[in-house]
C-alpha cells in the first residue's frame, strides 16, 4: 500500500493548493483523497484498483500530458480573457466581492 501513498505524494509535489481558493481547489481535494489511504482495513481490492485510477488520472492532468500531445493552436478562451484574468476571476476574494455587491443592490 505503501507504493499508492508514494505515488500521491509525488504528485502532489507537482500539484500545489491554490491559497487563493480555499475550499474549491483541486489540489486541496487531491490531498483530502490521501486520507483513504491512512485505513489498511478499507483497502480491499476493488478500492485500491479505484484508487489506482484516481492516482492515473491526477497524474495525467499534473504532468500535462494531453496538453503537450494536443497543442493549443490560439491561446484565447470561450470568454476572451486570458489565463491569469480567468484565474483572477475565479479567486475567493473575487466572488467575495461579487457576493457583497449584489447584496448591496437589494
């Protein structure tokens, strides 16, 4: 069991928790999955086999894998911002603000 653990681990080592989205990050989420592995006893077969997955999957979209075999021909979005504006736009501190303002319109 000691090899999924080490597996998680390097990849979260790829994978940082966003500070700015606490709660809602996916790195956050992966570091909550490594708790299964801390039980011995619910580890039967069909979870470990599940969990391998998981750990296949998370390491995939850590390494890039499909974004380096199926390049981005435009760097532009379905919104016409760009990465960090997107990033910015999604931040907890921007939501936030949003749900103080439309409370301040009614």
């Amino acid at each position: 069991m000691s090899a999924l653990y080490q597996r998680f681990l390097k990849v979260l080592e790829k994978w940082p928790a966003d500070k700015s989205k606490v709660g809602r990050d996916l790195g956050e989420q992966i570091r909550k999955q490594v708790t299964n592995l801390s039980n011995p006893a619910a580890l039967t077969a069909e979870v470990t086999a599940q969990i391998t997955k998981q750990i296949d999957s998370i390491e995939r979209l850590a390494n890039n894998t499909y974004g380096r075999k199926y390049k981005r021909v435009y760097d532009s979005t379905a919104t016409g911002l760009s990465a960090q504006q997107c990033n910015q736009v999604l931040s907890s501190e921007f939501l936030q603000y949003l749900n103080e303002d439309s409370k301040k319109k009614k």
